[in-house]
C-alpha cells in the first residue's frame, strides 16, 4: 500500500508532509549539492531550519511526518526571511495549533 503525503511550495522553500500514526512530528530536512556544493553552506541552512523549527516546536500538530526541501535562492536569505516562508508553510498546511 503507497501513502502519498501533501506538498506545499512557497518562495525557496518545498513542504512534503503526511499523517503518521505515532504521538510525535518527526521532521527532516534535504539540502541537495544543487543548492551548494559547499558542505558548510548547506550545513549552516539546516542548522537554521533547526533553529527556526525549534523555536515553533511547541506550536507543531502530533502525528505528522515533514520533509523540508530547499531550493537554491535559500542561500541568500537571512533568518528572519527563512523564519517568516517556514511560518507561512506550516500555517498553509495546518500544522501548527496558535
């Protein structure tokens, strides 16, 4: 049996989530070589995913599986920018509980 989880994409920023069927969101992130080949430069764009999501954990819908998958105009936005598109997608999709 294929599940097929939802997609949503705003600006540099793609959303794939699906229902699971445990009590907690487990989230991931894809910073392909496409976005840089520096191994710094993609490390420094999931640590702030990281952080942002940190930040916003306690607001997560239980249950869900998020992908996070990045694009190349991610490199030159700051943290607030990156903060504002997760924001605006996890709101999208009804994830978070404000």
């Amino acid at each position: 049996m294929s599940q097929r989880g939802k997609k949503i994409e705003i600006d540099f920023l793609v959303l794939k989530f699906l229902r699971n069927s445990l009590d907690v969101t487990r989230i991931g992130f894809v910073v392909s070589q496409k976005v840089s080949k520096k191994a710094f430069l993609r490390n420094k764009i999931k640590r702030r995913l990281r952080e942002i999501i940190k930040i916003d954990l306690s607001n997560l819908e239980p249950g869900y599986d998020l992908i996070f998958f990045t694009k190349k105009e991610i490199i030159e936005k700051d943290f607030l920018e990156i903060k504002n598109v997760v924001e605006q997608i996890l709101g999208k999709a009804k994830l978070t509980h404000k």
